[in-house]
C-alpha cells in the first residue's frame, strides 16, 4: 500500500485540531482500473479521533494504521 501524502500532516499540524478519520472501501468496491465489482457494499467507518499535538510523523503513522488495519477489516 502506498504511504499517505504529506499534506494531511502539514494541515493537522498548522490547525492544531483533531482529526477524524474515516475509512471507505469503495475503491474496492469500484477500482479505477477494471469493472465494478456487482453485488458489494459500500462501507464507510467513522474511527476513533486523532488528538492534536502529535508530531507530523507520528500523526501520519497513526492515521495510516488506524484506516489501513479498518480497511482489512471491512474488505
């Protein structure tokens, strides 16, 4: 799986707020390349808040896990 992209961490420093993840499987249900996938659902989950004051890295880790091991679940 490709590491999530900077700006998300770049956002959640300068705003110093929390962050709520949410993990959607529809790329699974609907990849880009290649057919829809018939009779499969959508899911989308609404996970735990990401507190403010982590460092970028640290912030990034955490949002990566929480949404990958979720979408593992879900798929």
């Amino acid at each position: 799986r490709a590491p999530f992209k900077k700006g998300a961490s770049r956002i959640y420093e300068e705003l110093n707020i929390t962050c709520q993840p949410v993990a959607i499987n529809s790329g699974y249900v609907w990849p880009k390349k290649g057919k829809k996938k018939s009779n499969k659902k959508i899911t989308i989950s609404i996970l735990n808040p990401i507190n403010s004051g982590l460092t970028k890295n640290t912030f990034i880790e955490t949002l990566e896990k929480n949404i990958y091991t979720e979408l593992d679940l879900i798929n």
